[in-house]
C-alpha cells in the first residue's frame, strides 16, 4: 500500500458546491420515498398497526400540506395587489353615489330653465312698452301766432281771456319748449305712425297769424304792446272754434299752438301779399297741444328731445 502525501489529503482536493433542492421539490421526494418504503415494507411482511396507520396518515396529509403552501403563497399575493386596486373600487363607489345624489336636484336646471325664460318673458314685455302703438294722428294744425308767449299770457290774464280761460284749462301745456320744439313736434305726429294701407295719409296744416299793418293801423297790435297779445289772442280763438267742429279732429286731431315772430312780406323783401313767420328757439316761447289724444289741463315737464321725438309723442299722446 503505498502512502499518502500530501496532494492525496481530502483537505487538498477541491470541494464540489452542493445545490439543495427546493421546498416543493424536497416535499414530492420525500413522499416518493415514504410511499416506496411503504411499498417494500408491505413486501417483507407485517408490520405492527400502529406505524403503518400513522405513515398512512402521513402520506395522505402530504399532498394537502403541499396544496396549503401553494395557496398560502397565492393568497399572500393577492393581498400584495389589493392596496392597489382598492383605492379605484371605491373611487367607482363614490362616483356611482354622487351620480345618484345627482338625480333628484335634477330640478335645478328645469328652475334655471324658468327662471331664464321668466326674465325672457320680461325682457319681452319690456321691448313691447318700448314699441307701444302711439294713437292714430290723422290731423296736425300748426298755429303760430305773432308774437309773445305763454308766459306773457299767462301774466296778463286780461290781455289774453281766451289763452288763460278757456284754451289752456282743456290743453296741455309745456311752458319750456320753443316755437322749434312745436314745430318739429308737428312734423313728427303726423308720420309718426304710418297710415293704414288706403287710406287718407296724415295732414299737416300751418296756419300763421296776419301780421300787425304798418303805421298807424297797426298801433292797437304794435309789438312789445298789450294789444300785440289781445290780438294774437281774439285770432286764436276764431281759428280754434272752426278746427275744433269738424269732424276730422274729432277723429285724430292735434293742434299745437305757439308764439313766432310774424312779418310783412314787403319788409321782409318777399311778393307782396306774403307773411312771413320766424321760429325761435330763445326764449321759449311755450307750446300747448289740444286733442282729444292730450289731457286736458295738464302742466308737462317733458322735454322735447329732437334726436327721439318719438319719447315726446309716447309721453304726451294717449
């Protein structure tokens, strides 16, 4: 037998790394070899009860001990991925319960629906007061007399009888408009509204005074005279009782009366024959509107504003 040395010493020859098995697979072999020991066991012969039971047991628990890891294993990680999934269940939970919530106060909008069709309505009640109908104006008369104003009449009662008496009790009377703010009132209440298809078109009548004669004629109505104001007013009163018996201002006339200045046409170097009427707008001279669209006795306010004449005629007329 020849000796060692030291190369042949087990320290110095190299060492294999061993690989052991894993869980699952150490179980299976395990239970292969109990039930081949059980085989060969039978084989040789009897064997006391006791320890063949308990190895029966055994190999029948085996399998179920291996199922138990693999759902232990399984269960572990579902539980590792139910944080995650749980916060989007109960964000879908709280959005089916605000969904619901949601459908009663579906009334909401139905009360913003007649809310908004509430202020439509105004707003179109509103537009139909702006576009009011004004009355039918089939007659206008422009009456200026000569020279003067409504003031003045109004100051000397017993110049003018019939101004202060009888016209202005049945008129109405707006003390702050000019000659021009009664003319262009006029004007504008016969187009004001246009006329039925057929039928007769509105009539603006102007009617000036007779100026006062020259020289000595002329003395009992000189301007700047009482007599000036007597005559403008007897003139007025004759023209006013002819208008107001016909039929066609009983039917839709208006007379609107102011003061101008009235001339001689030879003075004024025009055909002889001619008057001339000169509209101011200073001073006032005051304008009274008689109609049976006006009210009677009424002391207006209202300014006449040349840009929308129409306001005027909406605020005056009825």
């Amino acid at each position: 037998m020849a000796p060692q040395t030291e190369h042949d010493t087990p320290e110095s020859q190299p060492q294999k790394q061993v690989r052991t098995p894993s869980t699952r697979w150490a179980a299976l072999l395990a239970a292969a070899m109990l039930g081949i020991g059980i085989a060969v066991g039978a084989a040789i012969g009897p064997a006391p009860q006791s320890s063949l039971g308990a190895a029966a047991g055994l190999a029948q628990r085996l399998p179920l001990l291996i199922a138990g890891i693999d759902s232990h294993r399984g269960s572990a990680a579902a539980a590792s991925t139910t944080p995650e999934e749980a916060p989007a269940a109960v964000e879908a939970t709280v959005t089916k319960r605000r969904k619901r919530k949601a459908k009663p106060g579906s009334s909401t909008p139905a009360a913003e629906s007649t809310e908004s069709s509430s202020e439509e309505s105004s707003s179109g009640d509103e537009t139909k007061k702006q576009t009011k109908k004004l009355p039918t104006v089939k007659n206008v008369w422009l009456i200026e007399l000569a020279g003067g104003s409504f003031e003045a009449a109004l100051a000397q009662a017993s110049a003018a009888p019939y101004i202060d008496g009888q016209l202005l009790p049945q008129a109405t009377l707006l003390k702050g408009w000019s000659a021009l703010d009664g003319s262009a009132f006029a004007s504008e209440a016969a187009i004001a509204e246009a006329p039925v298809a057929g039928s007769t078109p509105p009539l603006l009548h102007s009617i000036v005074q007779p100026p006062c004669p020259e020289g000595a004629a002329g003395a009992s109505c000189a301007a700047e005279t009482p007599g000036q104001l007597t005559a403008a007013d007897e003139f007025l009163k004759a023209t006013v009782a002819t208008i107001t018996g016909t039929s066609t201002y009983k039917e839709g006339g208006l007379i609107v009366i102011t003061f101008a200045t009235v001339g001689i046409a030879t003075q004024s170097e025009l055909p002889a024959g001619a008057s001339t009427a000169t509209l101011t707008y200073q001073p006032p001279a005051g304008v009274a509107l008689l109609s049976p669209l006006t009210k009677a006795g009424q002391r207006s306010s209202v300014a006449f504003n040349p840009t929308s004449p129409r306001q005027s005629l909406e605020k005056l007329l009825h």
